[in-house]
C-alpha cells in the first residue's frame, strides 16, 4: 500500500464519527474501519471512531466529544451514521428528532459541519435545518436524500477532502458536483447552511 504525504497545513482538520451499532459488546468491527484508515493514510486525515447502542451511550459520546476531548475544537466534521429518515435518527430501536439531538449540542459546533452517512436519509424542511443550525451554532448539516446500495463513504471520502480545503459551503459544495456530478445526484447528496 502507498502512503501518500499531505500538506502540514491540513494536520488539524479531523473527523470526529459516532456510529450506532446494534450491541457493542458484540459487535465485530465496523464496516467503516477500512474506510477511516484509508483516510489516514492515504489522504491524511485524523479521524476518531466512537460506536455507540443506546440513546445514553450516544450521550455520553456526545458530552465526552464536548467537554473532554482536547482535540474538540480541531474537528471540521462530526460524523454521524445512524439509521433513520427524514428528521430522525434511529438507536436502539427509538427515534429521536434532529431538534432533540440539537439541543445535545447546544452552541457548541462554531465553524462545523455535521454529516449524516447515506444509512439516514436526509430531506430536510428550511425550518427543520435552520432550527438545527441556530440550536447546534453549525456552519452546516450534510447528507443524503437518497437510499444507496453501497455505503456513502465514496462521496464522503471526497467531501471531507473538499471540506478540508474550502471553508465556505458554497464553494465546497460547488466543487463537489463540478468534480463528481454523478456520484452526487445519484445518492442526492444535500448541504444545507
């Protein structure tokens, strides 16, 4: 395998990725695993995995990322991969409203963005985003409006590159469909700001 040298400007840029499994005492390892580590060694970016099961668990990892990471601050993108649709996501079982996960947040992702894998559908009401983005303080929400087959990592994979380079959302997006037009309306790939 080549590991490809990236530019020391990027080296604070990193992916924080909660993902809901259904038991983590039982789960194997996650499909994503492949994913992370090419990012970090083919593209250079840090990335921090933390599967979760329960509602109380994604708290946990949610109030552990907020107060007690030292490395909060230097994460671009909070990545999430939960089942659901629409503005919920699904744990253990339950759905919870993007409002409620909002308010878990609380002002606290200043110049973020949150991106929701393909696993949730992402179709959002301005009212819906905009309230999100207000409670969060987020620079902006991403995802998918549609169901894939395969698992939205070989988009993401070029988002989070993108995401790294323009700091603008408009920008960013503008140059994702310029450079992969296909791959994002076929997944109906979404950023709202």
């Amino acid at each position: 395998m080549d590991v490809k040298l990236y530019d020391e400007e990027f080296d604070d840029f990193k992916i924080f990725c909660l993902e809901g499994v259904d038991d983590i005492e039982t789960e194997e390892t996650s499909k994503l695993f492949p994913f992370f580590e090419h990012l970090a060694l083919n593209k250079g970016i840090t990335n921090v995995y933390q599967p979760c099961d329960s509602f109380e668990g994604f708290e946990e990892s949610i109030s552990n990322l907020l107060f007690h990471d030292k490395n909060f601050r230097e994460y671009q993108i909070i990545y999430l991969v939960f089942n659901g649709q629409d503005h919920n996501i699904e744990i253990d079982g339950y759905y919870y409203s993007l409002e409620e996960i909002s308010e878990l947040f609380q002002g606290r992702l200043t110049d973020k963005i949150i991106h929701f894998s393909n696993t949730k559908c992402l179709d959002l009401e301005e009212e819906t985003f905009q309230y999100f983005l207000d409670v969060t303080g987020a620079k902006a929400v991403s995802g998918y409006v549609k169901n894939a087959p395969i698992l939205s990592t070989i988009l993401d994979q070029h988002f989070f590159e993108l995401a790294r380079e323009f700091d603008d959302p408009v920008e960013l997006v503008e140059t994702l469909f310029e450079k992969h037009y296909n791959l994002c309306v076929k997944m109906g790939f979404r950023l709202y700001y």
